[in-house]
C-alpha cells in the first residue's frame, strides 16, 4: 500500500523487491552487510518508481558526485607527484573529480583515509600502498568499490595494479656499470619493507651474484637524507666503491650532496645510475643516467582498469607490468670503460 500521498514508501519498496524494510534501510545507507543480488533488487524498485530519497539511491548506484579517492604514499616525492597529476588530467577527462590524500608511508594513515573513502561512498579508489594488507582494502572490495593499485600491489587478491618492473631495472643498470669494467658497484636502497624498495634490491643483488661480485649495500629509506647518509657509508668502505646505483630520486640528491662534499668526481671517481627521471636529472653537471617509468602510459592503465571495474566489464583481477626505459646520459662513463684489478 502506498501512502496518501501516493509515493512509495519503505514497506512497499520491501514488499516490492522481496526484502525486508530493515534490508532497504541497509541498502540505502549504505551497508556493507547486504547481499549484491538483495541490493541490486532493492535499487531497481527505487529507480523504477523514483522513490524518496531518490538522490541517495543514484549515489548508491554510481559513487558519490562522481569522485574517485587517490591515495598515494609520498606526494612530496616528484614521482607520485608526476603520477598523480597524470592520473588527476585522466580522470577528469572522464568526468570524474578526486579526493586526494597522502599517507607519508603511515599504515594508520592509510587506513583512516581509506575509512573516510568508504563512508563517503567514492566511485573507487587508486592507490600506492603504504600498507598492502591493509584490511580496509579488503572492505572497500567487499562494498562493491573497486580499488586499483599503482606503484605498488596490494595483498587482496581482487584489487588490480599497475605495476613497472623494478627487478629487472635494478639489474639492467647494475649489469651496464659492470658491463663498463666496474667491481665494486654500491646501492643505495629505498625501504626493504616497501614492494619497489625490495624489488628493486633484490634485482641488484641477482645481477651482482651473476657476475661474482660482492654487493655492497646502504640503506636510504627513499628520503633525501637517507640517500645521503647512505653514500657516506659506502664511500666510507674499504676498497671503495667505484660506481653506485641509486633506488629513488630523493636518494640521489642526498648521494649527489655526498658525492660534491668528498669531492667525487662523476664519473671519473664515481659513475652514477639513477632510478627516475625528474626534470633536473638532464640538466645538471654531468647529466644523469637512469632508469625512466611510462608514468604517463601507467597512470592511463590504472583508470582505464578502474573505469572497467566500475561498469562491471571485468571481474578479475589485472596487473600489468610496464618496463624501465634506460636513459644512457654521462653520468655513467660507459663511453669510457674502466678497467680495475
């Protein structure tokens, strides 16, 4: 029975889609502890005769305004920065807006974040890990938002990502110093307990034992200071390194900073190979080799894989890997290979 008015009410949308009041209520705020076919029958009653509030309803079907949550690990990092304006300019072609937040590598962070995500019912989520077992992950998934990696995986086997090969990074530019006569060739490594830091690491040591060759390894914690610090402490070794290999591009202003205050030449003293590509590795004295990510060709891939979640045109999971491009610049020396004992 509707009412006097003649509109629709709770009872009769339950009565209509064979649930219960309390089940629409549910549906209708949101509740993630509705079964999909009971939501779904419920959703179809209230667009078919616009019940009241008709305006929820429509923000229950397609996310809330329109917003996508962007979550990103450090956005004072010009990688992520890069990252997200490429994935910002892509979304807004799609008529889309975001909600932008930064976790400083906290995994409470994250999870507040993506808590907030939740309640405000975005259309989906991007992110770069700061914590990728994080259970929130999972809830989001479980309320029908699709969540899309980038940068990093996440441990739920249902979220997607897009990914670039840092294993393989690491050895091309450990194999292009020693390929150019060097021996003792040191890492400065991001954090271990970050997925592009471990790769990364991991790569460097695989190409080192091909060869034979000790690794020679510092910690930078992907931050300026860290690189910085970490330099010092290979220079510091006996027989001292002759080239280096940098995780990130925070790391290696710190390595650079290193580098000038021991009075290293590079490349005569120290040939240097760098992962990302900022705007100033080409323009400084000797200009940087490294290894560059399709930032642009990568963010495309996560919004395109979160466009397809969310109109349910693909139900499992996708993780492209996109690969380095070696940007070969002066830095290295490889144009003159170095001979050692």
């Amino acid at each position: 029975m509707t009412s006097p008015s003649g509109r629709l009410r709770i009872d009769d949308v339950a009565r209509l889609a064979g649930v219960s009041p309390a089940t629409v209520s549910r549906v209708l705020n949101g509740s993630p502890s509705v079964s999909e076919e009971n939501r779904q029958r419920v959703l179809a009653i209230v667009s078919r005769f616009d019940y009241q509030p008709n305006r929820l309803a429509k923000n229950l079907r397609e996310g809330r305004a329109g917003v996508v949550g962007v979550v990103v690990s450090d956005i004072e990092n010009p990688h992520f920065a890069t990252l997200v304006r490429a994935i910002e300019d892509a979304l807004y072609e799609r008529g889309k807006r975001v909600l932008l937040c930064n976790t400083s590598e906290d995994a409470a962070k994250q999870g507040s974040y993506l808590d907030v995500m939740a309640a405000e019912r975005v259309s989906g989520v991007l992110i770069s890990p700061s914590d990728p077992e994080g259970p929130e992950i999972g809830r989001l998934i479980d309320m029908g938002i699709p969540v899309v990696a980038f940068d990093r995986h996440v441990s739920d086997p249902r979220g997607d990502a897009v990914t670039a090969d840092n294993f393989g990074a690491a050895r091309q530019a450990a194999r292009l110093l020693i390929e150019a006569g060097h021996r003792r060739v040191g890492f400065v490594s991001g954090r271990p307990d970050v997925q592009t830091g471990d790769d990364r690491l991991s790569g460097y040591r695989a190409e080192m034992a091909e060869h034979g060759l000790d690794e020679r390894v510092a910690m930078g914690g992907f931050t300026i200071e860290g690189g910085r610090a970490a330099t010092e402490h290979l220079l510091d070794q006996e027989p001292t390194i002759t080239a280096l290999v940098v995780g990130n591009n925070l790391m290696t202003l710190g390595a650079l900073q290193a580098l000038r205050e021991r009075g290293a030449a590079i490349p005569d003293d120290v040939a240097l190979v760098a992962f990302d590509d900022p705007a100033w590795a080409s323009l400084i004295d000797p200009p940087l080799t490294v290894l560059a990510q399709p930032l642009r060709e990568m963010a495309s891939a996560a919004v395109d894989l979160l466009f397809e979640r969310m109109s349910s045109a693909r139900t499992q999971p996708a993780r492209p890997v996109f690969q380095f491009e070696l940007r070969v610049r002066r830095s290295c020396g490889t144009a003159h290979p170095r001979q050692e004992d």
